[in-house]
C-alpha cells in the first residue's frame, strides 16, 4: 500500500480526494466541512483495495478474466463476474487493514448497525454514472459482517453490470478502482427522493420530493407508488400534495432489510406534513447551493430529524445525487 495512502480515513478529512475515496466519499467530505451533519463513519481508502489485490496476486487473473469479455455479449460479463467474485471471496484481507477497520467500526460504539457503500473512483467522470452498479449493504452489525460487506463491496468494483457499462463507455480495467462508505446507519422513519428543480416539468421554480415509510430503497428501486410532493422553491409552501398507495415500505431486520407490508393506516397516511416538506426542501436548496448546480437527493427522517449520509450515484449531466439521512 502507498504509504501516503492509509487504509482508513475519516469522512471529513481534507484528504479525500476522489482518486483516495471515490465518489460518495469526496461528496461526504464536502457535505461535512460545508457544516452538513454528517452521520459519523470512516472511509476504506482505495489503498485498502489496492493492497487487498496486491497482497493475493488478484490483478493478472483479474484482467484475464476481463479480457475475455465481448461488449456484445452480456453472457461474457456475467461469467467475467463471477470469476473474479470468486477470487475475492477466497482472498484473505490483509491484516493492517483488518486492524484499522476493526478500530474504525469500534470508534462508532458496541455493535453499531452501519450503512457499506462502494464508492467508486470512475463515480463521477463526466458523462458517466455508476448508479446501482456497485454494491450497499444495510443493517450491518459487528466486525466480522463488516469486513466482509466490504470485502463485496470492492468485488462489485467487477459486477456484470460495471463490466459492461465501463466497456461500453472505453475506460480500461486498469484505471479504475474502488473505496468503501461506512457509515452508521440512520434507522429511518421516512425516505425517499428530492429534485431541487422538477424534472419532468419545464419550470424550475419548484421542488419535487417522494416519499415513503421506512428506509429509502423501496423508492430508489421503484418498488412503490410513493407520495409526491411540490414545494415552492422561494416560499417553502406546498405548492401540491400527492399521496401515493405505498403498498409495502423497507425496513431493518436481523438479516439486514426486508420490504414489509405497509399497513393501511400509513398507506393513506401523507408521509411528511407541510411544514416538514418546507424544511426538506431548505435543506435540498442549501446542498444545491453548495454544488452550483441542480440536485437530485435521497433523504431519510429519523426521530424527526434531517441529517446527511452517504451519497448512490454520480453526476449526470446537470444533477448530481447525494443523500440526506
């Protein structure tokens, strides 16, 4: 490992740079120094996965298996996959990035759930979005479980999907790598998505937000019909209120998530009120402020409270996405 690289940093540190902490990691460290509130985490650097693929001589078995594949044969990505998805289960982490991570995880308190989000360093080239490309992992508790998300998250740096996006797009394997977001989990009441202008209308004199019960996934996936919200951009005030059937809602469990039922009472019940969308909304515009530039922003309500979390995807063309938890 670079020595100037260490295996872990703090989300904060003036240090991350996309080429250290990849794409949600550089968003994390912004949103953090503008003053954001930031639930506490650590990055795994890229060193950390240079050094994991160094160490068990992965690089030359990882490139062959990449150069079998045919851009117009998905089949070739899926085989390429799962090759290599083989040789990172069977590689052992090295033991001084073991160590830091252990004392990172512990640094959170006893057995703290986390969010393990790949955050890769290709997340935010021009033109290019690595959206559900890589892996996250929810709800996970314990060393042990956390070592080992990490450990998928930087296989997932070769999923199918990665694969063949990456040589549809020209970019060699041997450019790209891989850092990892972990970062305590915020156990949400509420989630969903906010765009900072409308995306579908020509107007961008209003905020759009969805919304759902319990954590963000069910309406990142487009598994629900969530409620959508309009907020004026210069007054706060709801401008419409759309309450969606939100059929069944995400939510912890022992296993990590699950998607639950929702019950018929929340199912007609609006998930934010007026004045919790106008607030919503202040924050989306304050983060668009920081960035220059339109947004789109998963958030998460939690004990009635806004904080921010790790950032799903890169920019596309004038939005960039980045999480309020």
């Amino acid at each position: 490992m670079d020595a100037r690289v260490p295996p872990v940093m703090a989300l904060g540190d003036p240090g991350a740079t996309s080429a250290v902490v990849g794409g949600k990691g550089v968003s994390l460290a912004r949103l953090a120094r503008a003053g954001f509130r930031v639930p506490p985490g650590f990055d795994v650097t890229t060193g950390a996965y240079l050094d994991f693929v160094a160490s068990g001589g992965l690089l030359e078995p990882v490139l062959a298996a990449i150069s079998a594949v045919d851009v117009s044969d998905a089949a070739t990505f899926d085989a390429a996959a799962a090759r290599i998805g083989e040789l990172f289960a069977s590689q052992p982490v090295p033991a001084p990035t073991v160590a830091a991570i252990a004392g990172a995880y512990a640094s959170l308190g006893d057995n703290v759930p986390v969010a393990v989000r790949s955050s890769a360093t290709v997340e935010d080239l021009p033109g290019m979005s690595a959206a559900g490309q890589h892996d996250t992992y929810l709800n996970i508790r314990g060393e042990a479980a956390v070592l080992d998300a990490v450990r998928r998250c930087w296989a997932s740096l070769w999923s199918a999907r990665a694969i063949g996006y990456r040589a549809r797009h020209g970019v060699e394997p041997g450019e790209v790598s891989i850092a990892v977001v972990v970062q305590q989990l915020v156990l949400a009441e509420a989630a969903g998505v906010m765009f900072t202008v409308d995306p579908v209308g020509a107007g961008h004199d209003q905020v759009v937000i969805s919304a759902n019960w319990g954590l963000g996934e069910s309406v990142v996936a487009g598994n629900v019909t969530p409620d959508v919200v309009v907020v004026d951009r210069v007054s706060g005030t709801l401008v419409s209120y759309q309450t969606g059937s939100k059929e069944t809602m995400t939510v912890a469990d022992s296993a990590g998530t699950k998607t639950v039922a929702t019950s018929a009472g929340l199912r007609s019940a609006a998930v934010l009120s007026p004045a919790r969308a106008g607030e919503l909304a202040r924050v989306g515009l304050a983060i668009e402020q920081l960035y220059d530039q339109p947004m789109d922003i998963e958030w998460a309500l939690a004990v009635g409270e806004l904080s921010r979390g790790p950032g799903q995807a890169g920019h596309g063309g004038r939005r960039a996405r980045r999480t309020v938890e």
